[in-house]
C-alpha cells in the first residue's frame, strides 16, 4: 500500500510509481510515496549533537521525516505530522548530504519514521560509513539497517510487540505519575540487554523530574535521559 499524497518531481511522466497512481486511479492524490523508499518526505535536516539517551552528547546529522499519526498531546513537532508539507526528497540526496559533515553518525526521526520504508536510506548511509540511529514510537513495522534502535512507546498509538525485541534502548516519556507503570510493562518486552530511559516531558519538568529521580533511585535498572540540547539551546 503506498502511503500518502504529494507532487512527483517534474519529470514524473515516466516514474513507476506516478504509472500506479494512474492504473490504480488514486485520482485524489497529487504523488504517492513509493513503497520502495526512494523518495521520503523530508521535514528537515541538520548537524547538531544528540541531545538525549544513549548516544546523547554525540555529534549526529538529523533526518526529521514528515508525516505522524500517533497524536502525542504534548508533542513539541506537531508541524511534522501532516506529511503533505514535507518535499519529497530522493533517499540518495539525503544521504549525499549527511555525508558532507564529519560526524559520521544519523538520527532518523519524525514524525513517526518507520512510516516509511528505510531499507534504501539505510542501506546508502551504511554504504558511506555511517552510523545509523533510530527514534520511533514503534507503531509502525520495522525497516532499516539500524545501528541503533530507539523505542520510545506512546499511549496514543501502543507499539507493535514486534518491535521491542530490537530495540537497543526504551526511552518513556512521563508525562504524569501512570507513566512509571507504562514504562514497566514495555521493560518486560525488551531485550535483557536493552538500555531503559525515564525522560521528563519538557512542559512537565519541574512536576515530573524529582519523581523521576526518586523513582530511578528506587528501580536503578532505570537511567534519566534529559533533553540537553534543550538546555544547550541547540536543535
Ligand atoms: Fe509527536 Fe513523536 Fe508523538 Fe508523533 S510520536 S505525535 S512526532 S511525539
């Protein structure tokens, strides 16, 4: 099933996947994101240094891909959930450009990335020598060739119990004390080896921080993960 509506780069006569949108009669469509990954819909791009979980303080190139339907209340990109605003771009050039800089490592997000089909975005990154990192809520199937897997599980749209053996760290967001319960039923499906974040929702910090900190003192198999580049006033 292709996903979602947008306009094919202008010599899209002969794109396979505008021949589909035709046969298939998508008459309400603009462009269908292919299938097969080539082209993504990307929301921006930038070098900057992971700010939160495991690889936090790395310096990272960021692929923010448009397009969510998980419906985070207190999401902070809310201009990335309608995919239709984001250009599509060819997965060749995005990886082109995170090439140009030296940190040799990638944080694909969103939006909810894993919307998309990253088998060929991550197979051109890894082709460069780049490392390749993940964050997802998990709501969607697994594709990609990933160094590293970031789950981090929403209420609004539970994650898929197929995703969390493969993931390298969960990092919960609490928004409200229920959160610690939540962030204990998803402990139970990942791996033994799994990193596990409690990470305070930015508007909810002053409520939520010192519960964190008593509850990881607590339950020390938990780890704080803070939104640093927040307070480094970086993106
Ligand atoms: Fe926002 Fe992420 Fe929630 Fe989507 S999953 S609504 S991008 S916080």
């Amino acid at each position: 099933m292709d996903i979602a509506i947008y306009d094919f780069p202008k010599n899209h006569a002969n794109h396979p996947e505008y021949l589909k949108y035709l046969i298939f009669g998508a008459l309400k469509a603009k462009t269908i994101i292919p299938e097969n990954g080539t082209l993504l819909p990307l929301m921006e791009e930038f070098y900057t240094i992971q700010g939160e979980g495991f690889n936090s303080g790395k310096a990272a190139y960021f692929i923010r891909l448009g397009g969510c339907d998980v419906g985070c209340h207190w999401c902070d990109v809310k201009e990335s959930w309608d995919a239709e605003l984001h250009p599509l771009t060819p997965t060749q050039t995005i990886a082109d450009n995170a090439d140009k800089f030296p940190g040799k490592s990638v944080v694909v997000t969103g939006g909810e990335p894993l919307l998309y089909n990253l088998d060929e975005l991550t197979k051109q990154l890894k082709a460069k020598g780049i490392a390749t990192f993940i964050e997802t809520s998990g709501a969607y199937p697994l594709s990609g060739y990933w160094d590293w897997i970031c789950l981090s599980p929403k209420k609004f749209k539970a994650p898929r119990k197929d995703i969390a053996p493969f993931a390298n760290e969960l990092k919960v967001i609490v928004f409200n004390k229920s959160d610690f319960l939540w962030a204990e039923e998803h402990a139970e499906m990942v791996s033994p080896n799994c990193k596990l974040y409690l990470q305070p929702e930015w508007s909810k910090s002053a409520e939520m921080t010192p519960l964190i900190i008593e509850y990881v003192m607590n339950n020390p198999k938990w780890e704080i993960s803070l939104q640093t580049h927040k307070f480094l006033n970086i993106p």
